[in-house]
C-alpha cells in the first residue's frame, strides 16, 4: 500500500488551468510536477530556480541611477496627477 497523502493547496483558478496545460504537453500532470518541483528542492537543500525581484535587476538600477543623476542635474519633468493618468489613456 503507498505511504502518499493529500495536500491541498490555493492558486488562482487561471494559473492552475495554465499550469495543468503546460505539464500535460509534458506529458505529467500537476500532481506529478508538485512531486518533482519537491524531490528536486529536497535533493538540492534550496529551490531549483532563482528568485529574483526585477527591481533589482541591473538594467533597472541602471534606469533608476540615470533617473536620479538627471534629478540632481534639474533635467526632470514635473507633471500632475491629472496629467500622468491623462498620459495613461492616450
């Protein structure tokens, strides 16, 4: 008799009906990639990808050093609220 249980996890309906996509062309399905995404993680001792928050990425330090040198330089553009969301629906 297997030793398996159920474990039962919360993910936008969306994301899930992506995911189970994704693995069936892989030829799994979710419950096998959930098992394989954890005996990865447990034989690695971390997660078997990087994880990164784009703001820290160096293209966007780059983009946010240049900001702030044409700030001190007085090269900004100052605009309202009114403004930017009038710029948003263009």
């Amino acid at each position: 008799m297997s030793d398996s249980i159920n474990v039962t996890i919360r993910m936008d309906r969306n994301i899930k009906q992506q995911a189970e996509d994704m693995f069936n062309s892989f030829g799994m399905n979710l419950s096998t990639a959930v098992n394989v995404f954890i005996r990865q993680s447990l034989r690695l001792g971390k997660m078997p990808f990087s994880i990164s928050d784009p703001f820290y990425s160096e293209k966007n330090q780059a983009r946010l050093r240049e900001s702030i040198a044409q700030y001190k330089a007085g090269k900004m553009t100052v605009k309202t609220m009114d403004e930017l969301e009038a710029m948003e629906n263009e």
